[in-house]
C-alpha cells in the first residue's frame, strides 16, 4: 500500500505540476502579446499639398426643395489664412458643383469688406444684394442664411452682421427682413 500511496501522490504532484506549468505559459504569453508594439503604416504617403487641405461647408439653395443644404468644398488650409470670410463667401458666389443645387445670392453682388468683431463677422455687400434680391421673406430667408450657414461654420462666428455700401440698419426693399441686428445661424 506504501507503494500505491507514492503513485498517487506522484500522479498527484505530476498533475499540479502540468496545471501550473500551463497557466505559467498562458500568462506569460498574453503578457508578451499585450507588450508588443505595431507600427501602423498608411499605405500611401500623403504630400505636402494633401496634407494642407481641408473641407469647408458651403450653403446653397437645393432647386428643387428650396431648402438650404451644405455643399463641401476642398480647399487648401493656407487660402484661409488671410481673410477667411471673404474666401468662404467668394466660394459661395463662385456656386456650386452640385447642378441641383444654386447660390441664392442676387447676381453682380460683390463682398465689398468682411471682418471680426467679437464673435461677430461684419458682411459689407453691395446695393445688388438688396435691389436684385427676389422678393417674398421666405427666398430672402434663404439669401441671408446661406450666408450666415456659411459663415459660421468657422469656430470663431456665432453671428453675420449684414452692411450695404458700409451702412448699417438697411434692409430688403419689402422690409420683411431688417438688418439692424446680427443674424444667428438657422438649422
């Protein structure tokens, strides 16, 4: 009986042994995986000139809803740098690629001055954007907040002042829609 006790302790021993041995491995190689570094690696370089684009949202009326929709504009990083509300608005103005889509800006506009103050982009048009301007408050609706859409998707406007020949406080010609205050944007 001694000798059966000592193969049963031995089997014993052997077991604990191979269990232990084996939760040894199992830990230690979910450590060696969890320390290992991949690199990751684009599969295309991008140059200098990708590298310095980004996308701008730009308001146009959708012909066919005549509701307001953004339209996105690839542009380099650098062209915003100087002005970037007359950059964005001369986009706006330049149109769309979209052939559903159209700027509501009245034809022969011209951005006269654009600038900060505050949280505040002051917009200085010219008397086409008033005169040419279709009548009715809801195509005016659409005028303005193409521009005020446009304008503050830049982190620095909360609002667009609207300036005629540098004036203040004018309106459209029905006087459905007045310029005396800072419009805000309008989702």
């Amino acid at each position: 009986m001694n000798k059966r006790k000592m193969i049963i302790i031995f089997v014993i021993v052997l077991l604990v042994l191979l269990v232990g041995l084996t939760i040894f491995y199992f830990i230690n190689k979910s450590n060696t995986v969890n320390n290992e570094i991949t690199e990751y690696t684009p599969q295309e370089e991008m140059s200098d000139d990708e590298m310095r684009k980004t996308i701008v949202s730009i308001y146009y009326k959708n012909i066919e809803t005549n509701t307001l929709v953004p339209e996105s504009v690839c542009i380099d990083v650098k062209e915003l740098t100087e002005n970037p509300y007359t950059k964005l608005l001369n986009l706006l103005l330049a149109g769309p690629s979209n052939s559903k889509l159209e700027c509501p800006i009245p034809e022969n506009t011209k951005i006269n001055n654009t600038y900060l103050s505050g949280d505040i982009v002051y917009v200085d048009f010219s008397p086409e954007f008033i005169n040419n301007a279709p009548s009715g408050i809801e195509e005016e609706s659409l005028i303005i907040y193409s521009v005020v859409n446009t304008l503050t998707e830049l982190n620095e406007v909360d609002g667009v002042k609207f300036l005629i020949n540098g004036e203040d406080n004018l309106g459209f010609s029905d006087n459905s829609i007045s310029f005396k205050d800072p419009f805000v944007r309008n989702d």
